[in-house]
C-alpha cells in the first residue's frame, strides 16, 4: 500500500479597492441611510451611481435622492442561499428601480416565500442598525 501525500491550499485573491469620489460618496450616503443617484447627461438618474456618462463619457456630478421606495424590474427566488448571500433564508434577488431613479439596482427582497414575489411589486429599503459605508448597509428590501 503506497501512502498518500497530501497538504490543503487555499487559492484565493485578496485584495483593497479605493471607491473613488463617487462610489465613495454613495457609500457614505448608505452609511447616513440614505440613497443617491447621479443625473447623467440626457437627464436620467443612474443608481449605482457612475463616474461617466455611459453614452457621452461626460464627468457626471449631480446627485439626486433617491428611494428608498422602488419597484421591482426582475428577480429570481434563491430556494437554498449560499453561506455569503445577504440572508440565510430563501429570498430573492431583484432589480429594483428606486422612486426618482432611471436604472435599476441589484439586491435581496426580504419576502416571505416566491408566492410574494412578483414583477412590477413596491419595497422598500430596511437599513442594518449599525452601518458602515458599503452597500450591504442596504440589509435587504422588503415587500411594501
């Protein structure tokens, strides 16, 4: 019998991302409880916010409130969630268009099973207690 060599590696890829001023300023809005777009260059509110316009390339510098209220576009029920996802419980994912935004966001619904689910249906934001400047500050979304 030939004996087996073996040693445990862990492959992965730590790393730091500066947010940069608008990112920046988006988190610190979340940390604050409160949501904000940046008005591209046509007039629509873009949430996540961008540093460019994405049709002209243009600086982009208004910031305009927005949510925390929305509906949602999109969502797909997670039945088994992964031991990182935002709830360890079933819930879904959604694209939500906050009142006063143009575009959509991705976050967790907080609903009680799929049957609660539906396209074109109101949240609104539940913010963790204690928040830090990062999106999941956003604890989830919640059925209105």
């Amino acid at each position: 019998m030939t004996e087996v060599l073996s040693a445990p590696h862990r492959l992965e890829y730590p790393y730091r991302r500066s947010v940069g001023p608008v990112l920046g300023h988006f988190l610190g809005g979340l940390r604050e409880g409160r949501i904000e777009g940046i008005r591209a260059i046509d007039g629509r509110v873009l949430v996540p916010p961008q540093e460019y316009d994405p049709v002209t390339a243009g600086a982009l510098e208004e910031w305009v409130p927005v949510g925390p209220g929305g509906v949602v576009v999109s969502w797909a029920w997670i039945a088994e969630p992964l031991p990182k996802q935002p709830l360890q419980r079933p819930f879904a994912w959604a694209l939500i268009r906050l009142d006063g935004a143009d575009t959509a966001m991705l976050h967790a619904v907080d609903a009680a099973d799929s049957s609660a689910m539906r396209t074109g249906m109101r949240v609104t934001v539940r913010w963790r207690p204690e928040r830090v400047g990062d999106v999941r500050d956003i604890e989830s979304f919640v059925p209105e």
